[in-house]
C-alpha cells in the first residue's frame, strides 16, 4: 500500500478530493493511504508560529525551517522510505510519464505545500524532488499537490481497472489519443456524428481516430 502525506497549513482542502470517487476507491482497496500533517501543529510558541520575515529584507514572510523540519521528521516516522517533494513554480514540471514512474515505484511520498512569499532556503536539504504544475503562481502548493496525487494514484493498478491503461501509456509515450468523441443522440441541435462512427467498420473507425488525434506537442 502507497503511503502518501501532506504536510499543509490547510488540511481541509483535502477533504474533498480524497474523499471523492476515484480517490476514495483507492484508499477502500487498499491500493493508497493518506495522511494529512497540519503544519501549524508543528509551530513556534503559543502562537504556533510559522512564517518570518526575510534576512535581507523585501516583501512578504516566508515559511521557517524549523516546523518544516519538525513535520517532516514526523512523516518520516510514519513512512522512512518516503520521498519528499516541493511544490513549487521553480520545479521540474510534472508530466505523464513521472506520475507512472512514482506510482511504480514502491516508496511513498511526503508532499510538501508552501504559503505565502516561499521557503526558507534550507529546507532544501530535506527535499528529494522539485515539483511544478505549470509556469504560473498559485497562492500555495495545495491544489498543485492535489494534481500530482490524482494523477499519481489512477495509475496504481487496480485502482482504474485495466479499461483505461492503453490510453495511458499512449499518452506517456507522448503522442494522445484525444481523437473527438460522441454519444447518443446521433443528431443533436442539428449537429451530426461523424457516419464513420456509426458504421460498425472498425478499420475504418480507427483510421479516421488517428488522422483526428492531437499530435502532441
Ligand atoms: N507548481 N505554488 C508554492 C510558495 C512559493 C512561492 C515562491 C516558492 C517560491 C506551484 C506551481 C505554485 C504557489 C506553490 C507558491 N514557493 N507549485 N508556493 N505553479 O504556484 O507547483
């Protein structure tokens, strides 16, 4: 079972999306358990502090190493062979083809969801992976980190099924099959289904598939 944690000043985010559908059928089956680490439990003083100004000055806090620290020592208690991985703009971006290879693999992964200006530079010493989503600037990791897992824990097997694996790998190998599709009904608002499709000839169905796929980019 893939052990997956979160560490995050927002928790609650989760809720719904590990509860949901797919996610929640993984974690039913066995194949995934999540753990959510409230960071601010890891924070300074009464006021559980953490977040501080920049040395150097400039705008913004960043997040203090030391509750980072301390909750990844925490999620490495409960899983020591887990990775950690950093949310961030500044990352690798996330592919197709990394999601299968982390969902392969036997090892469980700590991610780690950063607020406000950034890290304090030295938690790098404790990350293994550098994880971005895309090249624009969200409010924080969470809803990146939720993109990763999601595409992390349909490839587990026996969470989708084998139904959906072709296409998958297709997709890792970086050409799609997003050929248009349609259902009932045949004529909808004056707009018709290709005939091809209606016409039983499976040779000539994927034909016209593959001369209207997406290249990829
Ligand atoms: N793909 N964010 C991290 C905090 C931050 C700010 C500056 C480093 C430098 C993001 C992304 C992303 C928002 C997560 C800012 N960290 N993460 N956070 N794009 O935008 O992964």
């Amino acid at each position: 079972m893939k052990k997956i944690q979160v560490i995050t000043l927002f928790p609650e985010m989760f809720d719904g999306v590990f509860n949901s559908s797919m996610m929640w059928k993984a974690q039913e089956c066995k194949a995934v358990e999540f753990r959510l680490i409230n960071l601010r439990d890891f924070g300074l003083g009464t006021r559980k502090r953490v977040d501080d100004t920049p040395y150097g000055g400039g705008d913004g806090m960043l997040l203090m190493p030391e509750p980072l620290f301390a909750a990844i020592e925490d999620a490495k208690k409960f899983d020591p062979n887990a990775k950690v991985a950093l949310l961030t703009p500044k990352g690798e971006r996330w592919k197709q083809a990394t999601a299968q290879t982390w969902a392969d693999g036997d090892n469980g992964y700590i991610f780690v969801c950063g607020r406000y200006e950034g890290y304090d530079e030295r938690i790098l010493t404790l990350v293994d992976e550098q994880v971005s989503v895309g090249d624009y600037v969200l409010t924080g990791g969470e809803l990146p980190a939720m993109a990763v897992i999601d595409t992390i824990v349909r490839l587990i097997p026996g969470v989708l099924g084998g139904e959906n694996s072709a296409a998958i790998e297709s997709f890792s190998d970086g050409q799609t099959l997003e050929f248009p599709q349609y259902t009932r009904p045949e004529v909808f608002q004056g707009l018709e289904v290709p005939k091809v499709l209606l016409s039983g000839n499976h040779a000539e169905i994927a034909k016209w598939r593959k001369e209207n796929s997406l290249k990829s980019k």
